[in-house]
C-alpha cells in the first residue's frame, strides 16, 4: 500500500491525527507515556504533543499527525517495557503482529500471518543481509537491544521495497549512523537488565561525539556494544505439547515414559550475543553522510530436540545419534558496513536525495553436538536511491531505484539449499492528489528477479508489475474512512525454487519446486476511524485472493527418516481485521504523587488464510488465532505503571499434518520509575506470565515441542547522559 494522504493537506491537526490509522492496516501506536491514538484533549499536560516523523514510506518526514501512513512507531519507552532478545518476541504484541519463535535465540515477526520472504526486516531501511528468511531457525541480524526506534507497515509495502515486503516492513533505527549532532557535543545512554526466568543478563551502551568541524560539516563519532547472556529457561510443565502426546503415545501406555520428557525447563535454549558498531558521521545544514561498520557474534540453542532415523545410521547406533543430533546449536557471525546520505536542496524536479548502501558478509554454523552440521554463507549488499518531488499545490511524489545481490552457500551433510546468487533490481514511483476532502493516491514498481543455481545448471528469472491506488476521505472533523486497492506480483525465493535434503534444525526433509512462478495478490483493505474527546477508535479489514501463493506443506512423506516440506503454489484468500481502542479515563490529584493520568486500551486482531481450490478448502499451515490484549494504566511524571491480559484463542482450523494448539490467558505488569528525572534515569520492573501459564505459538515449528516462557520477573536500570 501507499501513503494516501499528504501531511500539507490536513488541515486539522486533530483529524489527521486521528486519521492515522492505516490504509496498510495497521494502527499507530506511540511511547508508552502517550496514547496510541493521540488527540490534543487526550494528551495530559505533562506530555509533549505526538511529533514523531514516521521515515518508512514513500513520502516520508511526515508527523504522525499530518499523515495517514499505515505506521506503528515504537519509541525508546516502548522498546524498553517490551525489549525481548530478538525482534519477533519484542514485538509481538503490537496489533496483528506474531512472531516464529523457534526459542529466545530465533524470533523472526510475522504480519497478519505471513512472514519468510513476504516480511523485510530493515535496518536503517535497508535488509538484514542474512539468512533469517531461509529458515524460523535462523535469527535476523539486528540487535533489538540497540533500537532508538521501530517502525511497522502492514500490509503491502511492495512498490517501495520490493517484492519481500509484499506481507509489510519491520524497520529498525539503532542510531548507528548519526543524522544530527547531540547536544552539549556528547550523549549516550546506559542499559542493564536482569531476568529470572532464565537468568539472563544483558547489557547495552552507546554515544555518540562531536569531534569538531570539516568545512561547513560537523564530524559526529558513533560507538555501541551490546551483550546478552542467558541459560535454558523455565517453563510450567512439560516441553511436550498434550496434543502431541496423546499422538504418540497410546492412553494405557505406561506412565513412566514421561520421565524421559523434558519437564520445567526449555533444554537446549541457551543464548549469547554480542554485537557492536563503530562509525563516523559528517552532519551539513542541509543533510548528512555516515559510515559504520558493525559486527554481530551470536550463539544460540535450537530446543526442542529432533528424532527420525538420522539419516540412514545403523541401528545399533541410533541411541548416540540421537543424543548428538538432538544438541543442535548455531553459531552466528555477520560483519556489516554501511554509507547513508542524505541531501535536501534545489535538486530540479526533486527537493530531497536519499542514497542508502549496506554490504555484509554473514556466516552461521550449524552445530551437532560438538560435531560442525552445516555451514550457511551469505555476502550480498543493497542499495536504493529515494528521489522526493517538489510537487505543487495540490499533489507530491516520489521515485526512487532498488538493486540487492545475494550469494547464498551451505556446506555440509544437510546443504538443503545448493549455492545461489540472486540480483534484484526495482524502480518505483508514487503520486498523491488532494481533491476537497477527498485525497487520491496512485503508484506502481517495476522488478527483474534473477536466481541463478549454477550446480543444478538452472537459471529463473522474473519480470514483476505492482500496481497500488487509495481513497481517502474525511467524513467530518471526528471520522475518516480510507480505502485502498492493489494489485501485486511476487516472485518465488531461491529456497523455493531450488531447496533438496534434510533440515536438522526444523527436523524436515525440505524439497523446492523449480516450476513455480509469480504469484499474484489482488487485495482491498479498509479502515474506519473515529475520535472524539477522550475516546479513540481505529478499526482495519483487508481480504486479500492470491493466484498461485506459495507456502511449505508437509506432504505425509518421509525422507532420509525425516517428513517432507515441499513449496507449493495454489489459489489462495487472507481476510482479516485489527481494531483498538483507548481511552483516556481521567485524572487524579494526589499529595504524594500529583496529577495521574489513568487510560484504558484494547486491541483485538484476527486473520483467515484458506486455500481456494483444494477439495475441502483446506486452511494453510501455521496462522495466527484470534488474539486480543487489554491493558490498564497509570502514568505521570515520576512512574508508569501497567497491567495487562494477553489472550490468544485456541487454534482449531489447521492444515493437513498440523496439530491444533489451546488457548491461553497470559497477565503481564510493568512499573517504571524515574526518581531523578534531571537525571535521566530510570529503573523498570517487568512480570510477564505470572500466572506461569503454558502458551504455544501456533506460528511456530516447534510450537508442540517448545511453550513459551513461563513466569519472569525482570529488573532493568536505564540511564542517558
């Protein structure tokens, strides 16, 4: 989707506030010291007016409150109550978003159910340049502990990232190339935190310098590092789901087999990262230039354990096998630069450039035991130049040009995909028009995809067409209603296309299909939004029919002693809706605290995915249930505090070979505390679980295998000078 309204063109700031929702989809959703739907009479008087800048889109350095770009913006205080150790379980709270959760070590989001190569995960609007899309056990490259701020776009974001963002964006700002000076000519910031629930420690750092003058250029020293360390972490029971057991294991079976069952602890989900970055920025009037360079060392368990006939093994030794293989650990090492600049001037038709490299050369090892499994390689970079319009009175634009080379490698006995490369270039442009109160938005993008498998002497390539329009309209100064239409196509990855062998971290022999071919999204989405004194509504459907979607089914086969996935193409439909609500319930005066502001919020999202012509309308595998949260608050200047429920409904309507998965209740608090505010500082107590409930994702492969973490209390102290 693309942006359907220009900011210029509000003309009330509390409408194009409360407009803000998405035609994407998706809510807007600010620091937890403000609603996520913000209003003039909404915000207490202690609280600054919403005027973040969202960047993610075609018309970016819009403010939340002049544009309906389909945007959730997280901020330091929401990073800080929700920061997980990856970026999935740290953001899969947000409305419509899940996650794959293959352990603490591997958490890549999902979109309203979609995710792999159908999400961009971006760093500074450029990809992670990893292997995280191959497989859920592949973590994503991007430290979440050093975010200053996350934006999301659901729904389509094709015409300006390309294909791999037709499911929507994940985009992550960790400030590691400066775009302004700090103040006083040095800031940074401290982070240390502790959990019980698998007694994790992390620690985080970062500052930025001024190291004077180069002509008119000011030269800005950027620095951070990043560490986390945690054990195997609790769970309530037994790692093994009850509806798992009762396929295995007959009901008169004999009750101690269940001694060999993991019981209250998640084995094998041990984790170690360090990360840190080092760069220089030059800062002009009218722009920047930065360079950095970042290096990432992760390890981590893959849990949950892995069984079949270990690929042939004599029987005899099946037993030592097993226990070898069922040891899995990765060890992740990426070394990453980038060059971001930025220039707004008089440039003729255009008034700002944006001109973004990353290059990365990534290596994960997959470890048996002791024993080196399999090694992924992936070096590839991308670029993009982004062109901003001058427009005129009543319309703006944007083109810009996108070019990504990937050269993907894995040695070893389970090489299930054989070595790639794959070039991607794309050229996009978008236009707006205000016409009264109706805005109109009209956009296309143009992409050649190549993967070349020189092995298997097999070459494909794709010629792609993505077409967006949008209408807006304000209904009056408390109601707006958009809707948006497109038409996409997306073309299948090399994974797809070229996977053959087994897969000991998904325990799955894995089998491409080199015949597939584009598949095509024709798909309307809708939103409905309304605010008025202290109340905020936003509710957004999208239906979505795809021609030829591609997903990995289990067939029932087996392979080498382990069940086949195989990618396959057929018809397709996502329907679905998110809605939220706040409310701003009042505020209280009180001697030892002041003014306390008191809010009320729910949210509530839920997504179908079925295929079309399957006999019986079978539904696809690994989509999100029903979910809700509901959430009480109180803030102001001193303290925040928070309570809320975290629902997700049972999951019956499952693929062939799938297992359904219960409901679950799950009751989270936060507390945070700032007793010197001159000071910056803060210190943040978080329980998440206490209830200690088991919980499964049903997004996730191991969902069956592997609960989520049960009762965690976590104590963080934060400082910024």
């Amino acid at each position: 989707m693309l942006v359907a309204l220009n900011g210029k063109i509000c003309r009330k700031h509390t409408i194009c506030l409360s407009i803000a929702a998405p035609l994407l989809g998706g809510a807007i959703s600010t620091a937890a010291t403000t609603p996520a739907l913000a209003f003039a009479a909404v915000i207490p008087p202690h609280e600054d007016r919403l005027e973040e800048i969202v960047v993610s889109g075609a018309f970016e350095g819009r403010k939340l409150g002049e544009t309906i770009l389909g945007a959730t913006v997280l901020k330091k205080e929401d990073l800080n109550r929700q920061l997980d150790g990856s970026i999935g379980e740290t953001l899969r709270r947000q409305p419509g978003i899940s996650s794959t959760f293959f352990g603490p070590g591997a958490s890549r989001p999902l979109i309203r159910g979609l995710g792999g190569d159908r999400i961009r995960v971006l760093d500074f609007g450029l990809g992670s340049i990893d292997a995280s899309a191959t497989s859920p056990d592949h973590a994503v490259a991007v430290e979440p502990a050093l975010a200053e701020r996350i934006e999301i776009l659901r729904g389509t974001a094709m015409l300006m990232y390309g294909s791999s963002a037709s499911g929507g964006v994940i985009n992550v700002f960790d400030g590691r190339i400066p775009t302004a000076a700090p103040e006083g000519g040095f800031e940074g910031a401290f982070r240390y935190g502790h959990s019980s629930v698998d007694n994790g420690d992390e620690l985080t750092g970062t500052f930025n310098a001024s190291l004077g003058t180069l002509g008119e250029a000011q030269i800005i020293a950027h620095g951070d590092i990043s560490f986390r360390q945690t054990g195997d972490y609790k769970i309530p029971g037994f790692s093994e789901s009850d509806a798992l057991h009762e396929q295995e294991h007959d009901d008169d079976s004999d009750d101690e087999e269940d001694g060999d069952e993991p019981f209250g602890i998640a084995e094998n989900s041990a984790t170690k990262s360090t990360s840190g970055s080092a760069g220089l920025s030059f800062v002009f009037n009218d722009g920047f230039f930065g360079l950095n360079l970042k290096t990432l060392d992760s390890q981590y368990g893959v849990p949950g354990g892995h069984s079949g006939e270990e690929h042939g093994s004599d029987t005899e030794d099946a037993e030592d096998a097993e226990d070898a293989e069922d040891a899995v650990t990765i060890d992740l090492d990426q070394l990453r630069f980038d060059m971001h600049g930025e220039l707004e001037r008089d440039l003729g038709l255009f008034r700002k450039a944006k001109l973004r490299f990353g290059y990365a050369d990534y290596e994960h090892t997959e470890l048996e035991g002791s024993e080196i499994g399999t090694r992924f390689f992936n070096e590839g970079f991308e670029t993009r130049l982004d062109l901003i319009e001058k427009g005129g009175e009543n319309w703006s634009g944007a083109t810009g040009l996108q070019l990504r080379s990937r050269d993907f490698s894995a040695i070893g006995a389970e090489a299930f995909v054989p070595p790639t490369q794959t070039t991607q270039a794309g050229l996009y442009s978008v236009k707006e028009f205000a016409v009264g109160r109706l805005q109109l938005e009209i956009g296309g993008r143009y992409e050649h995809t190549k993967h070349s498998a020189d092995t298997l002497g097999i070459t494909r390539s794709f010629d792609s067409i993505s077409l967006s329009s949008g209408a807006g309209y304000d209904l009056s100064d408390a109601a707006f209603m958009g809707i948006s239409l497109f038409r996409t196509d997306r073309a299948p990855t090399s994974e797809a296309l070229y996977s053959s062998g087994p897969h000991l971290a998904t325990n799955a022999f894995e089998r491409g299909n080199t015949e597939l071919g584009l598949e095509t999204a024709l798909g309307v989405e809708a939103t409905f939004t309304y605010g008025v004194g202290t109340l905020n509504f936003v509710i957004n459907g999208f239906f979505t029919s795809y021609d030829d979607f591609i997903y990995e089914a289990e067939t029932g086969e087996i392979e080498d002693g382990l069940p086949v996935f195989e990618f396959q193409a057929n018809d397709a439909r996502l329907y679905g809706f998110e809605a939220q609500i706040k409310l701003h319930a009042g505020t209280s005066q009180t001697r030892a605290f002041g003014d306390i502001d008191w809010h009320i919020d729910g949210q509530i999202d839920y997504v179908r995915a079925k295929l079309k012509a399957v006999a019986g309308d079978p539904d696809l595998p690994r989509i999100p249930p029903l979910s809700a949260l509901f959430g009480f608050e109180a803030r102001n200047d001193t303290f925040d505090l928070r309570t809320e429920i975290e629902y997700a409904a049972q999951q019956n309507r499952i693929a062939t070979f799938e297992l359904p998965t219960d409901d679950y209740l799950l009751w989270n608090a936060y507390l945070t505390v700032r007793p010197f505010t001159a000071k910056n500082l803060s210190i943040e107590l978080r329980g998440t679980n206490l209830g200690n409930k088991d919980a499964r994702q049903h997004t996730s492969f191991l969902k069956d295998l592997l609960p989520l973490p049960g009762r965690n209390f976590k104590v963080s102290l934060r400082a910024e000078f």
